[in-house]
C-alpha cells in the first residue's frame, strides 16, 4: 500500500499501525452518492479520532488530487485524501470495486476487517452498520493491547 496525500506527502501501510481502525472510503468526484457523504465522513473522523481511529479518502477515478481537493474542499472535508498508483494492490483493489462509495475498515495491522459498506454512510442503515464494525474492530484492537 502506498500513495501521496494531496499536500504531496508519501503514505505507506504504516498509516495503519497508528490506528486501531482506520476507515477507507474509496469514491470519486462524479459519484453523486459519494460526493454527498463527504460531509458525513468528515464528521465520521471527527469522532474516531477521539476513539483511536481515522477516515482516509481514496479517489478511484482522478490518481491525483487537483479535481478531488476542489470537491472536497466544497464539502467541507478535512480528513486525509490519498491519490494510489492503479498498478498497486490498492489500486488493484479499487479497479475490482463494482459500487460506489464503498468503505472498508482495515485494522491496526493493514487487515481489511469485517464486510465492506456499500453505498454512502449518510444512509442511517449504513452508518449505524458502519459504528458497529468500528467498534467490533476497535474492542479486538482493546483486547490485543
């Protein structure tokens, strides 16, 4: 896993190891759907930081940020957007995606965890899906500490 931020700044697997979960959000700029969860997943990261987790945003469609920051700065969102080369695993995984959004929580360790979330978590049945495989993953991550 690796990639850049959009302030230019080379991410690897390693993000992971800071978090007890970390929540991957994998959208693009002309997904209506996903662009109107922006917000929503902002607020998300707002609230796992207090818990030992994060969002990170990762734009399919443009692997660079000039388009995606724009949208996201419309949106209000503030958390960490990665751009990540079609040719990795992660971009790999991301060509293989067949909705959008899609969000998966990958684990202390780099383990993709539980079901992936299909469609926006600004859905009440998505969101509350979502909090309870957070907390799944984080009592896991409690219990190994």
């Amino acid at each position: 896993f690796s990639g850049q931020d959009f302030d230019g700044n080379s991410v690897d697997e390693s993000l992971f190891s800071g978090n007890a979960v970390t929540v991957v959000n994998f959208w693009f700029t002309g997904c209506k759907p996903c662009v109107a969860e922006l917000s929503k997943l902002n607020e998300l990261n707002n609230t796992l930081k207090a818990m030992g987790g994060e969002v990170i945003g990762i734009n399919t469609e443009t692997f660079h940020g000039n388009e995606a920051a724009a949208v996201l700065e419309s949106q209000g969102a503030k958390y960490r957007n990665i751009s990540i080369d079609s040719a990795s695993d992660a971009g790999k995984y991301a060509s293989d995606i067949m909705a959008f959004p899609t969000t998966i929580l990958v684990d202390r360790n780099g383990n993709i965890v539980g079901d992936p979330i299909l469609g926006g978590i600004d859905n009440q049945d998505n969101y509350d899906s979502l909090m309870q495989q957070i907390q799944s993953v984080i009592d896991a991550d409690s219990a190994n500490q």
